[in-house]
C-alpha cells in the first residue's frame, strides 16, 4: 500500500463549488504539507503543518483553506473553486530537519484538479 | 532572482551520453540540497540529496555542490530513455522560524535512442 494516499485522483469542478482534497499517510511523520504545480512554475507551497495544533499559511494560500484532523490527515479545502486554481494538487509528508540535514519530503500520487 | 534557478530545457541527450543538469540558489546560508525526479503526470520522487562541498555518487548519479558559487548539479552517466523525466532542484530556506523546501522549475530532460 501507499505510504501517502490522495483522493479523489481527478476531479472536474465548475466555477464556485466548494471542493476538499485528502491526504492520508501511513509513515508516522509529523509534517504535512500541501502543494500546488502549474507548467513552468514548479511546485509551490500552500499551506504547512507541523503537527496537528499548528498549520501555517506558504506563498500561495489565498483562496485555499487546510484542517488537519489527525496527525494522519491533512485536508485542503477550496471554498469557491475558480479557474486559475486549475492545477496539479500534491500532498506531501516529512520528519522534522536533524541538527545539520534537512529530511526528504515524500510525496502523494497527486490530484489533478479541472476548474471550468 | 528566483531563490532555485533552473533551465526550462528541453535537454535533449542520445542514449548512452552524460546528461548535466544545473541548479543555482540565492540563500548563501544554505545547507541541504536536493534532486527529485518527476515523471510526466507522476508525483516527484527524491534521487539526490547532498550536503557537502565536491561530488555525491549513487550508481548513475552524481550530485556536484558547489557552494561558493551557489551552484548544484546533477550528472547522469550512460543516459537511458527511462531518465526522461523533469528534474527538480529543492533547497531548504528558513522562513518564519521555520524550513521550507523551495523547489526551481525544473529541467525537462529527453533521452533519445
């Protein structure tokens, strides 16, 4: 089994739907993180968690809202679904840095998400 | 400046050629780097990660960090046309007490046979 899960996989949304995207994962780590990736732009971050009392806002967090309901899972939530939120959606997890290493992000297979 | 720099590409090789794929960062401070691989459609996948000044090898790879000049690379010996992929530069930055992985663009590589 996956160690990171995401559903839904796809999902096609019209302009003003609210929509939530899940993240589950069994590595036992304490960060979660969620992403977004346009063509040419990379990944970018849009919310982060530590751990479930402490969820802070990345770069791009406008439009967008998180809820981590168990160290386990991670939601992200788009309130009004516009156009430009067309993108590939990707969950992430870690352990928290060593003293002179920062750990590897593993990452979800990915949502792809189609707002019309 | 972008904090990670990378070329768009394409990076067309042949098989069997070395691929060289280049990294700049702006964070002088920065300790940890890394390389991730992704797959058209697919989820990043890390292949590299160096934290030390000169090279990192791991099979076919070869991470090569250089931290005066703020430049990383990635070198991929005898290139197979499954290394088709875009390659990802991931570097840590402190931000608000916090580190955060800032990826670059990537670089689209394209082996052909």
């Amino acid at each position: 089994d996956a160690d990171v899960t995401q559903t839904p996989r796809n999902r096609i949304t019209k302009t003003g739907k609210r929509i939530m995207l899940e993240c589950s994962q069994t590595k036992g780590h304490d960060r979660m993180y969620w992403y977004r990736q346009d063509p040419g732009l990379g990944l970018r971050l849009i919310y982060y968690s530590f751990d479930v009392k402490d969820i802070n806002k990345g770069e791009i967090s406008d439009g967008y809202s998180v809820s981590r309901q168990a160290q386990a899972k991670f939601s992200l939530s788009l309130e009004s679904a516009i156009p430009n939120q067309t993108a590939l959606y990707f969950c992430a997890t870690s352990d928290p840095p060593g003293r002179y290493t920062y750990n590897e992000q593993f990452f979800g297979p990915g949502t792809r998400l189609t707002v019309l | 400046q972008k904090e990670v720099e990378q070329n768009s590409g394409p990076l067309s090789v042949p098989e069997g050629a070395i691929a060289s794929l280049n990294c700049t960062y702006s964070d002088r401070v920065s300790q940890s780097f890394f390389w991730y691989r992704q797959y058209s459609g697919k989820s990043p996948e890390l292949i590299m990660s160096i934290y030390s000044n000169g090279d990192k090898e791991d099979g076919r790879f070869t991470a090569q960090l250089n931290k005066a000049s703020q430049y990383v690379s990635l070198l991929i010996r005898d290139s197979q046309p499954s290394d088709s992929a875009t390659y990802l530069c991931a570097v840590p930055k402190l931000s608000g007490g916090y580190n955060k992985l800032i990826f670059g663009a990537g670089t689209r590589l394209a082996v052909h046979p």
